[in-house]
C-alpha cells in the first residue's frame, strides 16, 4: 500500500513538471485582436508551458515590460510600413534600436536575440512595394546594433514568405529564388552572412492543401500516407520537408548553401475552412513536433530546425482577404484558453491540454440572439450583413465550427456584433429583431461566445487596414467649401470685367473663427503638402487635427495656418499615471514645431469624444489626470500661456428631460469628472469643445421636423422666452444651460465638428448638404450667437475635409461621405465660406493628385447567372467601399451595374492590380468609364511607396477565398 501510494505521488509530481519543449521551439504572438489579454498574464501562460521564445510583430511597450525578467527569448519586429523611414536615415534606425532594443537590455530586462526588420517584405502582392527599401533598412538596423554594443547579441535579419523562391519542376533540387527579387535577396543573404545571421522563412503546409484541389491532403501532414515526391536519391513524404529544402536549394544556388535558416512561421488554422479545424490541427501539430523532437532535420539538412508556431491566439481582426481561415491560426482562443490537446515536447503524449491564460476576465455571461417571434428571415438578411461587416462571423459556413440553420447563423451574427461592442444594450437591437438572453447560445461545436474585457487599445489599429477598428454610435461629423473666380469677358465690358476678376480673385474673408476637421482615415491619403496648399488657397485658417502624425505638422510648418491637434483616446491611460510621458509628448509634438517658421500651435485636444456613453466610462478615470498632465507640461515647457489643453466631447455628455434646452444638465454617471474639468478649463482659461451634429438628430429619429435640421427659420421652439428655429441653436443653448447650472455659465465654447454628410443614406447628397452648409455659414457670418448668447461669435470647425474610406461604419454608411471634398480633393458642391450669400462657386480643389490608369473593373457582359456573382460581389464589398451602393443614394444601380461597381472598388483598392480584377473570371478591365449619373466610378489616386498602407498579412493575398462568408449573406 505504502509503495503504491510513493509510486501514485511520484507520478503526479513527474507530471505537474513541465515538459522540456521540442529543441528550438517558440511561438508568434500577435494582437491584431480587438480585444487583448494583458501581456502580464499571457508571458505568464507561456512560462508555464515552458516555452522560452515568442516572435512579435512589432516592439509595443506594454509587452516588452511584460516579458522583462521572464526569461524568454524575442524576436522583435518592425514593420513594413515603417522601412522606408529607416532605409533613407540612420538616425531613425538609431532611434529605434535605442527605444526598443537597447532600452530592454538591462539586467532583469529582455533577452532580444533577433530585430525582424520588417514582415514578408518581398511578398508578391505587395508588388514591389518593399523590395528597394528592405536592405537598407535592414543595414542601418544591424549598424546601430553594433554601434550600440549589442550587435554581437542581437541579429537584424528579414522574415520572408515562402514565395520568394520557387522550383519549376516542384522538385526541392530545382528551387530557385524568383527573378525579380534574385539581386535583392543575394544583397540581403551576403549581409546576413557576413553577420552570421540565419534566414528566416514563413512555410504553410496548410496553403497547399488550400490552394489547390489536386493537392494530396497527406503531403500536408507528417504521416506519410501520401506518395512521395522523390528528387535523384530523395524522398519526401511531406510538404514542409520539401519546403525547406527547395530553399535549401534555392541558397546554394546563390552561394549561401550552409547559411542558417529559422522557420519563422508554420501552423495549421482551425476554422474558416473546410480543412480547417481542431481535429486536422492537431493532427498536424503532433507530425510537426515529433519531427521537431528527433532533431533529424530534413534531408538536405540533417540538424535541429528552430522553428515558431503560427499562432498564440486567434486574432478576429485580421485581413480574411487570403481567406476567412486567416483570424484562426491561434493553439489558443482569443480569450487564452487552448483548444485541442498538444505535447510542445514531441513526445507523443499529446492528450494534455496546454495551460490557459490565468485571471481572464469576461463581460456579464449573456448574449444576443434572434428573437423567436421572428417568422420572416429574410427581413434579417440586411442587419446580418451589418452585424458581419462589423465583426467577425468567419466560423459561419459549411464545413466550418458553426454550420447552423438561418435561425442560429442570425442569432451568431447578432452576438458577434453585440460582444465587439462590449455588450453595449443598443448593440442587441436589430430593429427590435433581437433580445439578450442569460443562457448559453453555444450549439454543439459552435461556440458564441462571450468578450472579455480588453486589456487596451492594438496600436495598429490603423491601418489597415487595416482596416478594421469600431466607433460608437452618434460620433463624427464634417464641412467646409469656399470661392474661386472666373474669367473676365473682354471687348466692349472689359473694364468692369477686370474690376470683378480683382475683386473675385481676391479671397473675400472667410466667416470669423471658421476652421476644419482634417481626418486621414483614408486608404489612400492625399500628400500633405498639396492638401495645406488647398487650404491656403481657400482661406482657411484654422485647422483641427486627431493626432499629430509629423509629416502632417512638417507640411503645416510656416504656413500660419492655426492648428488644433489631437492625442488619441487610447493613449489617455499611460499619459494620466506618467508626467514623464506627457513631458516626452509635448515635447515631440508640440514644442518640436514652435521654432520661427514652424507650426502656430493654439490648442491640444486630449483624447476625442472620450465620455461618449457607448464607451461605457473606459476613460473616464484616466481623462482629467491626463490633461492636468499635458497642461503641465506645457506650462513647464514655457508654452502654457499662448497652447491651451481641451477636450472634444460628443454632445451625449449633456441632456434634456423636456428636450427644451433650460433643462439641460451633464450626464449623471460623469457629473464628478466633468464638474474636475470644467473648473480645470476655467482656471486656465481653456474652452470646452462639443461636437454637435443636425444630422444625426434627423437620421435618428424618424417623427423629427426635418427643416428644423436646418436654418430655414421653421416652425419655433418657445422655451422661457427664447425661440429656437434650428436643432444647432438649440442644443448650444443646452450645453450653455447644463454649463450655468454647475456655475461655468461664462466659459468659452468651441464648436469642434458639425457638417453634413453626401451620400449613405436618404438624407445624404450634395443638395442638402449644400442648404446645410449655406444656411449655416450665414448664420455664422451674421455673428448673432445663440438665443442665450446673442451677437457672440461662435469658433466652429467645419466636419470634415476629405471623404474617408476606412471610417467604421457602425453608426451608418454614411460615416464615409462627411467630406466637403472628395477623395481626391476635389470640391462636390459650391460653397461660400465667408457665408454672404449661397455658394455658386466651386472652392479650389487639391492641385497636383496623381492618379492610376484610367481604367476601371466590371462584371462580363456575357455573364448571364447573376446570383453566382454575388458572393464576388459581397467579398468586394467586405475589403472595399461600397457604401455608395443602395435606394435613395448616389449609386441606385441595377444588379449588373452594382456588381461592377463593386469589383472596381476593390479593384482600385488594391492599386490596379490586375490579378484584383479577376473574381473567378468574371471581371474585366474597360478603358471606358463606367460611370453613370451621380455614380461615380472611382479611379483610385496615386501613392508613393511610402503611403501605402498595406495590412498584416501572413499569407498570399492574391489568392482569392474558394467562397467567402455565408450562402445568406447578401446585399440588398
């Protein structure tokens, strides 16, 4: 009895040690999630498995901090974007490696082995993109290495996809490295080699089987059921072997055959695909890690591989452009919990889950569903399509974890855009389609699950490609216009012709205190340098920012154009616990521009819209702290006098009972941290900024005057004396209301964004706008104020500039259109800025945007079925705009003029690319513009190498999804 009772504790010890991990084995950890686990917790869960190196995609401070002392090994990466930068000026790259290498290195600090300089640089999809930037870059980066003492140690080296080499026979002997690429690749190899560091490769197995019917599904796997390719006196019984030796090949052929090579990335997803899934990853899991654990390597290389899983986690904010599998590559689940059985040593002992993130914390256990009163689904079909566009239904489908009926593929989409909204209570409407319920919705393997509380804000969260990032619902806003001159007539009028082409082409002023709201989330942005030139010509003086990205502040540098600039939500939390930061903030974002000839800085707006309520108070602990912060070091930084600290705030942060404007008051749940600002703004004489937006009132609610939007003197309001003959007037007189009642009735007010959007909706086109912007520029030009504040001229900054391809639609489709400009600049409507009379003139429009090819993407003629073309036409839509498409809006099209219009969205999304316009070979390249009416078909501007923004990809874009999201998601 004793003996058994030793041997049964003997056992359970040997098996509470961790295994030792499969030799050379880490993992990729990346946070294109939107919502991520705190990097404490997570370096926590990789300790406990043992695992001793993490590959990462950029350098984020919080996860650097994280992994400091822990003993793990990084690899840490820059990206793409950030290459040309360091290619033209070793400073930046010195910068770099002393923010984000050499900061780290002290003792109980990192342990960095590898500076990956830059992701796939040389993919094909990036068309080149990359290709004279990367070996520069990557110079500099390992000459400041080794200038900071640390090359000896830390490697610069490039992570590259698989598709830089390639073999013309699929035999490994014959691997070769891609022409095109050959001179830049052997650069590159002779650097790593004369620094003795390895090559990194991406390999996807997966991708095989995925990209081609005839790929034998055992050659994926490590079990060698499949007939093997042999290669003179080889065999290959698997892809990933045959893999890594045609590079091998490809190497020696260059001369770099005994270079050292490291698998950067290699995984097998597990939805999103019919091949796609736990059982199948796990299978593949087990093959690759017994190979790792035999330390054989391949035949042409017969030594241990170091080699880094793709991925840690499931990341629902990635690009599914290469297909819906891309957000699933995750051993564990978005909220850190693993998902199948897995032995990291190799050993065969795989029926052992990994352990799980410790200390996750989740929202309330609830979810959103289709209510089921509901008889008629198709009504669902349009909110489906909303809730998918805005989160991620990527496990929808057959073949895949949740292949439900219509009822439960509403009821998921419901709940993935109820828990990407935080469980926000207006996120579980529908049109009244939906409800939240307290039990479980999960069916079978289909998991619904509930969000976890996000640890912060992903700092890529720009791009994107980028893309996609959520707002909340009443945010933004935008307008501006102005005046241009004709030519005179000549012969018997010329006199008092000349004197009206003086007095036209003299700028009349614009109305007093007149500014606007110059917002980049654009996929291709205009150079700044030619947009502040359109702005001069145009009069305009003020312009308000949303953050202070430096080639906008050089453009605006001389100009004497006054600027308002932003500092994002996201960084309120470390810039309210940490004066230093605030101190660094100022410093590289203010007082780096206030030399003689530099940018007149008049305000800093801290955060923007931060107590919108859909927020659910996510800053309003850090807000104030982080103004008094900021303003502190302006004031420390002699500039406190002339640069003010203010807050943008949406409207919501008022109210009135009655709807009449003597009953305003601030919200109840932030009346303690509004009462510490608004003292805060008085005592340094600040004002308080509200965005306000007419439209929104008429969008919101379809039993409101739609003329008291406007400033067409309708039918009054009478509130104690004052009559109120616009929705502007009124909610002004509000805010001054709930202002008097908490005893700051005097402080200055500044309109920080209103306008009127042009398409999206019913109410959105140019002609309403233009009555807009007419009436109310008029207004202001009049200098008559309020009704509680008459004759005070109102400081009002027009929203927005630009049209803006990339702003979250959430709020509705017309979030994209708020520009008085289209997307190239060019003015939509006339408009009058000096507010003297309705505009007749054409403001001056962007001079000098270079354009693609005139030439467009449309469906075939000859294509006769229709309904095939929808699924291209909604994947289309899910990477492009299509917002102008639908009744009532710029693009009320017939079906085969919609697909078209679709394809070439995304076919000038992706620069032309000729390979976008093939949508399983019913598109087609025209040279005849397409346009029709109103519809505009775009073609897209031009952008240098340097402005592009391309998201994060870890496979070939240019392959197109077999299928894409579910047989009911269509576009009405």
């Amino acid at each position: 009895m004793a003996r058994a009772v030793f041997l049964v504790c003997l056992l359970s010890t040997v098996m509470l040690v961790p295994t030792s991990l499969a030799q050379g084995l880490g993992v990729n950890w990346g946070s294109m999630g939107s919502h991520s686990l705190p990097p404490k917790n997570v370096v926590q869960m990789l300790k406990d498995n043992g695992i001793k190196k993490v590959k990462l995609f950029d350098a984020e401070p919080d996860t650097m901090e994280a992994l400091a002392g822990s003993g793990i090994q990084v690899m840490v990466g820059i990206p793409n974007e950030k290459l040309e930068k360091l290619a033209d000026s070793y400073k930046e790259a010195q910068e770099w490696v002393k923010q984000n290498v050499t900061k780290y290195l002290h003792d109980g600090g990192v342990i960095i082995r590898y500076v990956a300089v830059g992701n796939e640089p040389y993919l094909t999809s990036y068309n080149g993109t990359y290709v004279k930037t990367t070996y520069p870059a990557l110079k500099n980066i390992q000459k400041a290495l080794n200038e900071a003492g640390s090359g000896g140690k830390v490697k610069a080296t490039v992570p590259f996809n698989a598709d830089v080499y390639e073999s013309s026979s699929n035999k490994p002997s014959d691997g070769r490295f891609r022409n095109d690429i050959k001179n830049n690749i052997v650069e590159i190899l002779r650097l790593l080699n004369d620094n003795k560091t390895p090559f990194v490769v991406n390999i996807y197995p997966f991708l095989s089987l995925y990209q081609s019917s005839d790929f034998p599904e055992e050659f994926a796997f490590f079990e060698g059921g499949s007939e093997p390719v042999k290669d003179n006196n080889i065999e290959y019984k698997n892809v990933f072997d045959a893999n890594c030796d045609t590079l091998i090949s490809a190497l020696k052929k260059v001369g770099f055959g005994n270079l050292d090579i490291i698998i950067g990335e290699v995984g097998w997803p597990t939805d999103g695909d019919k091949n796609a899934n736990g059982q199948l990853a796990k299978k593949f899991y087990d093959g690759l890690l017994k190979k790792l654990a035999t330390e054989d390597g391949t035949p042409l290389r017969k030594k241990k591989l170091e080699v880094y899983l793709f991925g840690l986690f499931d990341e629902n904010q990635k690009s599914i452009a290469p297909g819906d599998f891309e957000r699933h590559w995750g051993i564990f689940r978005y909220d850190g919990q693993p998902k199948f059985p897995m032995d990291l040593s190799g050993k065969g002992q795989g029926n052992n889950m990994l352990k799980g993130v410790q200390g996750v914390q989740y929202l309330d256990q609830q979810w959103c569903v289709l209510k089921s009163d509901v008889r008629n689904l198709s009504n669902t079909h349009a909110e489906v399509s909303y809730a998918c566009s805005m989160s991620d239904c990527t496990s929808l489908g057959v073949g895949r974890s949740c292949y439900l009926d219509q009822h439960g593929n509403v009821s998921y989409a419901f709940n993935a855009f109820f828990q990407n909204k935080d469980q926000d209570v207006r996120a579980c409407d529908f049109n009244g389609m939906a409800t939240i319920v307290k039990q479980n919705a999960s069916r079978g393997d289909c998991l619904f699950p509930t969000q976890i509380l996000n640890a912060g804000v992903r700092p890529e969260l720009s791009i994107f490609a980028g893309l996609f990032l959520i707002l909340m619902s009443f945010f933004t806003l935008m307008c501006l216009l102005s005046n241009s001159s004709p030519y005179p007539s000549i012969h018997r009028d010329m006199f008092l012709a000349w004197v009206l082409f003086i007095m036209l082409a003299v700028s009349t002023d614009l109305v007093r205190g007149l500014g606007v709201n110059w917002g980049q989330m654009s996929s291709h942005p205009l150079p700044p340098t030619n947009v502040v030139k359109m702005l001069k010509v145009n009069g305009i003086k003020k312009v308000k920012l949303f953050d202070a990205d430096p080639t906008t502040m050089k453009a605006l540098a001389g100009t004497g154009l006054d600027v308002m600039v932003g500092i994002p939500n996201e960084k309120l939390d470390k810039l309210s616990h940490d004066y230093e930061l605030a101190q660094k903030w100022v410093k590289e974002n203010v007082t780096e521009y206030l030399h003689e000839g530099g940018v007149s800085i008049s305000y800093v707006a801290v955060g923007n819209e931060p107590f919108l309520s859909s927020y659910n108070g996510s800053y309003v602990k850090t807000l104030f702290p982080s103004v008094k912060n900021i303003q502190r070091a302006l004031d420390e930084a002699g500039v406190g006098q002339k640069i003010k600290c203010t807050v943008p705030f949406n409207a919501d942060v008022y109210e009135s009972p009655s709807n009449k404007p003597s009953d305003g008051r601030f919200r109840k749940d932030i009346m303690k941290q509004m009462m510490e600002l608004l003292h805060f703004l008085r005592a340094k004489k600040a004002p308080f900024v509200v965005n306000i937006y007419p439209f929104l009132s008429l969008y919101q609610n379809s039993g409101f005057p739609q003329e008291f939007a406007f400033f067409d003197n309708g039918s009054p309001i009478r509130d104690k004396g004052a009559e109120y003959s616009n929705v502007f007037d009124a909610n002004y007189d509000t805010l001054l209301w709930a202002l008097k009642k908490v005893g700051v009735a005097n402080l200055d007010i500044v309109i920080g964004e209103v306008g009127w959007p042009t398409d999206g909706n019913g109410y959105c086109n140019n002609r309403l706008a233009k009555k807009f912007y007419d009436g109310l520029l008029k207004k202001l030009a009049s200098e008559e104020g309020t009704p509680l504040r008459k004759g005070y001229y109102l400081e009002v900054y027009l929203f927005g500039l630009f049209d803006e391809d990339q702003k979250s639609i959430a709020p509705g489709d017309f979030e994209r259109h708020w520009g008085i400009f289209r997307y190239d600049g060019k003015p939509k409507f006339p408009m009058d800025l000096a507010g003297q009379k309705s505009g007749h003139q054409m403001l001056k429009g962007v001079e000098g945007v270079k354009y693609l090819e005139r030439q467009w993407c449309v469906l075939n003629s000859d294509v006769r079925n229709l309904s095939t073309a929808l699924v291209e036409l909604n994947y289309a839509c899910s990477m492009a705009d299509c917002t102008s498409l639908g009744k009532q809006r710029s693009c009320d099209l017939e079906l085969h003029d919609r697909i078209s219009y679709a394809f070439n969205e995304y076919y000038q999304n992706k620069d032309q690319d000729i390979r976008s316009c093939n949508f399983n070979g019913m598109g087609t390249k025209v040279t005849q513009d397409p346009s029709t009416g109103d519809c505009i078909f775009r073609v897209q501007v031009a952008l240098s190498a340097g402005e592009r923004r391309h998201g994060l990809s870890y496979a070939l874009s240019v392959f197109a999804p077999l299928f894409f999201i579910m047989s009911f998601f269509t576009l009405l």
